[in-house]
C-alpha cells in the first residue's frame, strides 16, 4: 500500500505513559486513575474527512469513531489503542486499530 506525500495532514500525537492514581485533599486514595501521556510530537498520515463505507467494513458498525487515519508504514508509531492525536485544533482517541501487511486503518474518535 503506498501513500501520497500530497494527501497527507500534519498532525501531533502523544502516546501513553502510563496511568496514576487520584488522591483527595487528605492524600487518601480515590480509587480512580489519572492517564499519563509522553509529550506531543509531529508526524504526517492520510486523514479521512469523514467515516466512510470503507472504515465501516473494517471496523464494523457498532464501533464508535469519526475519522480514520490511513498510514502505509509498518513502524507507525500511532497504531496503539489509547493514544492521543491532534489536529485542525481538535483532539481525537484511537479506538481501533486494523493492520496489514503493509500499513495501517486507524479509527479515531473525537474526545469531548
């Protein structure tokens, strides 16, 4: 699979690092977790404009995305569930990750 260098969008993505604990005001434990992420770095890949008919025979219907990321490398470093992408000032979550022998379908959803 190859991929234009003319189709493709500069975006940032963070991976991540981890999850921490919440404490309250006494330092007593929450039981609720805080995700940890690296710091925002620069790459460029081929970003949908909308959720197609493509993305929904991949992925299937039930999964919950707004745009698919088409990338034709096999060490793209953004091919993990949970990372966070940004880009056009929006930030998205990777959902799903579908993978071939030459590259990968990744589904993003929008977080609020």
């Amino acid at each position: 699979m190859r991929s234009l260098d003319k189709n493709k969008r500069k975006l940032t993505y963070a991976l991540p690092a981890g999850v921490e604990p919440i404490k309250d005001e006494w330092g007593n434990d929450t039981l609720e977790v805080e995700r940890k992420y690296t710091e925002f770095t620069e790459y460029s890949a081929n970003i949908s404009s909308a959720v197609g008919e493509e993305a929904v025979k991949a992925f299937g219907s039930l999964t919950n995305y707004s745009r698919t990321i088409c990338v034709a490398e096999k060490n793209c470093p953004i091919a993990v569930e949970g990372a966070l992408i940004s880009f056009n000032n929006k930030t998205y979550e990777v959902t799903k990750v579908a993978d071939s022998p030459n590259g990968y379908l990744i589904a993003v959803r929008e977080v609020v």
